[in-house]
C-alpha cells in the first residue's frame, strides 16, 4: 500500500497523532529498493509481503446487530484470508433466531474458505456469567446479562482475540455494503500498523467519501454527521492544552480502527457508540501525561496514531438522523465526563448539547458507561466459563483436509506472549487443551 507522506504529527504527553494519510495506491506490489518517492519522503510504501505478515497476525471483531445475510456474508468476504474472525452478535433471537443464521453464514463461510472463527451472542446469559467470573461485573446489567450496545460487543470482541495469542486487532462494521472497502480498510489496518511501529499503536481510518442519494443523485458527502461535531470538539481539546487551534483529529468517531493489542488491552471501553470517541479521549487520560496511570512504562515510550483516509467510499445502512444525533451525543457526554476536559470545551459542549435538545438548558450532560481495561479479566477463567456455560460460544477452526483437525482459533497453551500485561498473565500458567466445538 502506498500512503501520502504523514508531514505533521501532534503530541499529547506520549500521544503521537499523525495528520490524516491518504491512500495513494491499495496495492502497491513488492518492495523492489528503488522508491525514489519514498526516498523523498513523498510517501510511505508498504510491501504487499508486510502486509501479509501483519494480517496473519491480526484478529477482525465484527459487532453485529440485525444486519442482513447478504450484507454479511459480503463482510466476511473482504476481510483477508488469515485474519482470524470474531463475530459478536448482538441480533434478535426470536421470533426468529438470527443469530443461528449468522452463525450458519460464518460456518458455511469458514468450511468453504478453510479459515478459522469464533462467534458468541452478546446476551448470552452464558457469556455473562463468564464475564462476571472473569472479574468484570460492570459488563453485566441488572436483568443478568451482558449490556445492549456496540461499544460492549468490542469489548467481548476485543476478550476472545486476547485469547487468540495474536498480536493486532481491528473492528469492521457488519453493516457495510461494500466488501471492497472492508478488505481496503483491513489492508491499511496492517499497512498503519507497519507504520507506527512500537508496542502501542492505533490506526484510525476516515472514509474518502460517504455517499447519499440526494434529489435523484448520488452524494458523496466528505465527513458524517457526527464526525464532524465529534472531530471538532476532540480538537478543541487539544487545542486548549497546546495552545494551538488544531485539525489534526479527523478520525474521532472511526468504527475502523485497530491497534496492537498490548495497547488494546490496556484501554478502558466506553458503552455504545461512546466506544471510538473513547478510544482517544482515554488514550489522553491514561499516555496523556496529566492524569496518574498505571502504565508508566508505556508513558517512556510512545502511542502512535496513524490515521488513514480510504479510497473506498463508505456506503453502509443509513438507519436515520435520530440515531446519528445518539451518537454524537453519546460521544460528547463521554468527552464532557473526562477528568481531562477543560472547562471552555465542557461549557461549548453543554451550549451544543441544548442547542440540539439532547439536554435540558442547564441539566449535565449524563454519564455514559465506561468499563476496566480487558487486561484486568482473568482470561483463563473467561475462556474456560465461555466453553462451559455460553451456549452461543463457537469455534470454528480451519480444516485443511476435510475431517482431519487444523488450526484451532484459540490454542490453549500459548494464550499470549511474554509481553501480556496484568491480569491477562494467569492466561499463561493454564496448559489445558482447548475444547474445540468443531
Ligand atoms: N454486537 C452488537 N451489539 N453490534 C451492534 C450493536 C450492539 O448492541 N449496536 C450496533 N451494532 C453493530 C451494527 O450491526 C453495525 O454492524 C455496527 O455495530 C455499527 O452500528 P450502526 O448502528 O450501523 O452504526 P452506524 O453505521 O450508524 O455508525 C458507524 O459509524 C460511526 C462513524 O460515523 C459506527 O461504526 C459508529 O460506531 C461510528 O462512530
């Protein structure tokens, strides 16, 4: 892949956050030694051979929630053949059981293409009894069960790839109608994660475009509808500590992103559609140097953001202007709760929220949920109460003869490396074999 040259990168404390790079070419062939472009700092260039390394590497989390089959089934399509996919599935299960028929697409897709998955439904009360067992009651609500939203599913998501051993993670929507653009947004999840380099990383994707069909004609309109206020106050933040009015966030509310998975556990969730916005708000909280964080060690080094803009036009299901409206406002409830806010960005984000009728005149904005990182789970336990108790849970592990075993997606003994952070350590002292429901 070949990628504009990222000529400006703005810092908050350990927070490294590269200007916006585009997509000059998705595939950009082998690396021959002679890029005279990349010699001149003009652009970035990825081998084809890197990519791949870093895919066979990488676990794709997709969140699901009533999508339709065809749609998914394009879903699976594009994401590379060696990233490992999770799907957590949030679908309805009566009248008719929609999650049974996602899990009959992800076997057939599996069977056919000899590659590995796992999936589980997010109120499963199974799952939720692993999760609570696993040290993580927050996740788990009154009525017993793992909470309704997307930023959950992610959380879950991000919980069984740990398990995987595999060391990146990304997240792709199960709503995008565009198989092309899952397989470019997955290429350039690798191509950034080439590029940042390190330990923690994050890669940050903008759509090129998001096409609407306007008066007969299609649209394609250059930032969402709640990007752009999500951006803009994410901005200002910035701003307000630097001293410097900034554009450089054009990513605030990326439903694809992926980030090494040291630094993916490491961060705390936020529910909903508070989850991306989160993602940078709690990367300033924890690597932002203002606030204490448990994570010194990360502080002496850097978290690199790449933030990508996609040739792919991002054409997913428009469910509405309500909905649009939930989000941004679940994302700046998140930022107005920050620790880190400053009052100027609280006061302008209250001004919106009541000019918007989302709050009102002179009420708080309300809280939103923010959960522990997934590092503070006992995996061990999560796995083994998954296996037993979560009759949603499946594992469907490569077959490279028919009838005869292959890869399993999640392989017991080797949970994760030498660089697993607390809490995801007692993963390594368990050596019992994986169950394999095949
Ligand atoms: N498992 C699960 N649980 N999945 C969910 C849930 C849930 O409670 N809610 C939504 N999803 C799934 C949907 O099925 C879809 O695949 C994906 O999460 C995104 O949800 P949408 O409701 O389709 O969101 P959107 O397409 O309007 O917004 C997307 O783009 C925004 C940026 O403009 C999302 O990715 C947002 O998170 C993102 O901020």
């Amino acid at each position: 892949m070949r990628l504009e040259y990222p000529h400006r990168t703005e810092r908050f404390g350990a927070v490294r956050i590269r200007n916006l790079q585009r997509v000059i070419e998705i595939d950009s062939g082998p690396d021959r030694g002679d890029d005279l472009a990349s010699d001149l700092a003009a652009v970035q260039c990825v081998p084809t051979s890197r990519i791949r390394e870093i895919e066979a590497d990488l676990v794709v989390v997709v969140p699901c929630k009533n999508e339709t089959r065809k749609v998914i089934e394009g879903v699976l399509s594009g994401i590379p053949h060696d990233c490992l996919i999770v799907l957590v599935s949030n679908s309805d299960r009566v009248p008719v059981d929609q999650y049974a028929e996602e899990v009959e697409v992800l076997e057939q897709f599996c069977r056919v293409s000899q590659r590995p998955a796992l999936s589980v439904h997010q109120r499963d009360p199974g799952l939720a009894a692993a999760v609570k067992a696993a040290g993580m009651p927050e996740l788990v609500g009154d009525d017993g069960l793992v909470h309704n939203g997307k930023g959950e599913a992610m959380l879950v998501g991000t919980a069984l790839a740990a398990l995987s051993g595999r060391r990146y993670i990304g997240y792709v929507d199960a709503d995008n109608y565009v198989p092309g653009a899952v397989t470019e947004y997955c290429k350039a999840y690798a191509a950034g994660l080439h590029l940042a380099g390190g330990p923690f990383s994050m890669v940050r994707i903008c759509w090129g475009s998001k096409p609407k069909l306007r008066d007969g004609r299609m649209f394609f309109s250059r930032w969402g509808r709640s990007s752009e206020v999500v951006n803009q106050f994410l901005n200002r933040l910035i701003g307000e500590y630097s001293g410097f009015g900034t554009d450089v966030i054009a990513t605030g509310n990326s439903g694809e992103h992926a980030l090494t998975m040291d630094l993916a556990v490491r961060l705390r969730t936020a529910s909903g559609f508070a989850v991306e916005p989160y993602h940078f708000i709690d990367l300033f909280e924890q690597f932002g140097g203002l606030l204490d964080t448990p994570h010194a060690d990360v502080l002496g080094s850097s978290v690199n953001v790449v933030q990508i803009e996609s040739r792919n036009p991002h054409f997913h299901d428009d469910k509405g202007a309500e909905h649009v409206q939930g989000m941004r406002t679940q994302a700046l409830n998140a930022l107005y709760h920050s620790p880190i806010c400053p009052p100027s960005v609280r006061d302008a984000i209250q001004e919106f929220l009541e000019a918007e009728g989302a709050i009102e005149p002179g009420t708080r904005p309300p809280t939103e949920r923010i959960y522990p990182p997934v590092a503070t789970m006992a995996l061990d336990i999560f796995y083994d109460a998954l296996v037993a108790e979560a009759s949603s849970f499946r594992q469907m592990q490569r077959r490279e003869i028919v009838g005869v075993r292959g890869d399993a997606p999640i392989r017991r003994p080797a949970l994760l490396g030498d660089s697993a952070p607390a809490g995801c350590g007692e993963l390594l002292s368990s050596q019992a074999d994986a169950s394999v429901d095949a």
